[in-house]
C-alpha cells in the first residue's frame, strides 16, 4: 500500500521550521509495510490545500495530514478536507464537553473558537489527544474516480505537535493500522562507506542491486559518507529479509574493506567496538577541529570505555606545554606540518598513557596571514597516528568552507584509525 503525508502550516515553508513529524510517520508506517510514496507541505493556504488532498486521494491509499487542526482562522485542515470530499462538518457534543472539562481543570475560560476543535468530518472517528486540545480524525471512505471506478482510501487527520501527533499515532493510529492492513513486510540493510566518491560506488554496485528487481535501492551522500540502503517488501519477514541479505552480501564482496558498516552503525560506533575488541585505549590531540573528533566519540554511549579523552591544542603554546612538541618543530615546520602532527600523536600517548594517540593539526579557514604556515593553502590538514611501535602520518586537501574543513578531517581521522585497527 502506497501512503502519503501532508504536512500543513506555512512555517514550515520557511526556514526557521522543519517537517520531522514526517519523517517519524514514515518510519511508523514502514514498520507495518507500508510505502510513503509522497511526502507534500502545504501552507495555510485552502485552495493549495484542497488541490494537494485532491491528488493525494488520486495516488494513494492512505492520506495523513499533520497540523491545522488548532482554533485559529488559519487552521483549515478539517474544513479543506471535509471540502474534498464533499462532506459536512458536524459538532461532536462528547468533544465539545472534554474541550470544557480540559480549561475547567486548568481554571481557564474557554475561548469560543476552541469550538472549531469539535469539529468532525461527517463518518469520522475522533482520536482522543492525551497531551493537547485537538483530536485527531479517522476516516474510511469510498472516492470515485471520473472513469466511473471506486477505490477505498482512509484519511487520518492529527494536530501537528509532535509530542501531540506521537502519542495519538501510538495509542491510536497504529494499533488500527495494524488491523486493517494486510500482512506485509519490510527489511531494510544499509551499508555504509566513508571518503569513496558516490559516482564510483554507483559504477562499481550498480551492476549487482540491478538484478534485484524487488529490492528498491538508494544511494546516499554527504559528510565525507555513503551509505547504500536496501528495501524490500514480502508476504513474510524472513522473505524480505531473506532477499536484502542476498543483495547486500553480494556488494558486500565488491566493495569489501571500504564498507565500515552493515549493519547501519555510524563511523565513530564502529571504531569503539574495534578499539574494544583489541583491548585497546585512544586518546586524542584536536588543533582546527576544536573538540569535533572527541564530541563524536563521546556521542556514543559507553565511549569511556576504549576512550581516555585529549585536548584541544588550538594555541602553539597549549602543543607546547600539553603535548610536548618542541618549539624548534613550531618554528622550523609551522603548526601545520607532519612533523607537528606526529609530535601531537606522540605526545598525546605518553602524556595519556593511551594505546594509541590521535592528531589532527590543520588549516580550516581563512588563511593564516603570517608565520611558519602562511604559505599553506585553506584545507591542507595533517593527522597522525601513534602507537606503542610506530607513528604514521598523512596529509589531506580538503575542499570547502570552514565547517567542511572540520568535519571531513574527524572523518579522514576516524577512518585512518579504522584501516589501521583492521
């Protein structure tokens, strides 16, 4: 079955708001097998809004609208969707005397436009909303197409809060889903990848999930990452599980050691699971990143575990005076140089007693404008990797804006420490 979602608000057409109650109904209704196919935002606006509700009913099977159901002239969703399928608008009493009962509880008067919040669509069902005013609405309806054929389709109305709508879809939305719906399920796998260009992720598995007519594939990019999701629908879980596992088993074994996950982990999880595994302790010493690297290792929970911590060595004087890099490597090499990275590394460790010591030294943006790196271009950036044997270091050209800069180097870090424990 083929789901669509309206978001309804004109703050959401602007950018100082975002639509994540889609993204929650989305993952709610694949869990029970159901595709989203379109996703629709629509703003306070009833002419746009009954022309979207219009083709939604046209091309899918179920319709949730998210958002206009408050008491201001602005919240239309009820009337636009009543509109749309010609129906009246009727008065529920048990709603109107749970509106009164909610502001009596609260020694509050009643505004009369909260009336409009007892408003339901002739043949709906409320939904009662345990943390808000509005209900929500549900609604199973017969349209005609104007071939003369009929299709079933059930429209489900809820306020737009997300701590509203989450609880009335919980408690209400789900538990009826799940009833009407026929058996279906979904598997998904999702590999991910780091610093590979997507175009040649594409070239090289292309050829394998191609094959896989019933596996609907996408490829994702961004933050120096791709990740190739898998999706399939069958009659039974194992079948569908059965069928992402064959597809990604078979990319598994193109793309090998470049998949750092397959199982959806993130870069920084996969790396702390190794560094347990091994025993192992990681400190590390951050210059332009300022904290990135350690704010993302420690985003995991139980980090502490194969994590120490590090510093930020933003100054020549903290690389002195922390890490222990000569002043002679500063002035001779500048702050970024491979000489300082390795020195960070080393002295991380030592200073630490970590395993393994971790550096990042580099040009974020803009360009120093005199000194030792002066010459050196915006994105040149060095990391280093020490151990109890060895020290490696490798430089980077990252391209891009600051904040681009920041984040590619924790990625090239992470995934260097990756290869190295692998």
């Amino acid at each position: 079955m083929i789901a669509e979602i309206i978001a309804v608000g004109s703050e959401m057409l602007t950018p100082h708001r975002q639509d994540t109650n889609s993204l929650f109904l989305t993952a709610g209704l694949n869990d029970l097998g159901v595709e989203v196919g379109f996703k629709t935002i629509v703003g306070d606006n009833p002419h746009r809004l009954v022309e979207a509700i219009h083709n939604a009913l046209r091309r899918a099977d179920i319709l949730i609208l998210s958002g206009g159901l408050g008491p201001t002239e602005d919240d239309l969703t009820r009337e636009c969707v009543a509109e749309a399928l010609d129906l009246n608008l009727l008065t529920d009493a048990a709603a109107v005397l749970a509106l009164q009962a909610r502001f009596k509880a609260r020694r509050m008067e009643m505004p009369s436009n909260n009336l409009k919040q007892a408003q339901v669509i002739d043949g709906a069902e409320l939904l009662p909303n345990p943390n808000g005013s509005a209900p929500g609405q549900w609604l199973e309806t017969v349209i005609r197409t104007a071939a003369g054929h009929t299709h079933r389709r059930l429209i489900i109305l809820l306020p737009g809060p997300p701590k509203e709508l989450k609880a009335i879809y919980a408690e209400e939305v789900r538990p009826r889903l799940a009833e009407v719906l026929p058996p279906h399920f979904l598997a998904r796998r999702v590999l991910r990848m780091a610093l590979i260009p997507e175009s040649t992720v594409d070239a090289r598995t292309a050829p394998i999930y191609r094959r896989f007519a019933d596996v609907e594939t996408t490829i994702l990019a961004g933050h120096g990452e791709i990740q190739l999701h898998f999706l399939c629908a069958k009659d039974t879980q194992e079948e569908a599980e059965d069928r992402v596992d064959q597809v990604a088993e078979l990319v598994e074994r193109e793309m090998g050691d470049d998949i750092f996950s397959s199982d959806g982990e993130s870069l920084e999880e996969i790396v702390l699971l190794m560094l347990g595994l091994r025993g192992l302790k990681l400190a590390v010493a951050e210059s332009c990143t300022g904290g990135l690297l350690a704010e993302r290792i420690t985003a995991i929970p139980n980090a502490s575990r194969n994590f120490l911590g590090g510093a930020i060595v933003y100054s020549n004087e903290l690389k002195i005076g922390f890490c222990k890099v000569p002043a002679k490597l500063l002035s001779q090499h500048g702050a970024v140089s491979p000489e300082v990275a390795r020195s960070l590394a080393e002295g991380i460790r030592e200073r630490t007693k970590a395993s393994l010591g971790l550096s990042i030294t580099g040009i974020a943006g803009p360009a120093i404008p005199d000194g030792p790196d002066s010459d050196k271009p915006v994105g040149l950036v060095y990391i280093g990797l020490a151990d109890e044997e060895d020290t490696q270091v490798k430089r980077f050209m990252i391209p891009g804006d600051r904040d681009r800069v920041r984040l590619w180097a924790t990625q090239y870090a992470l995934e260097m420490l990756r290869h190295t424990l692998q």
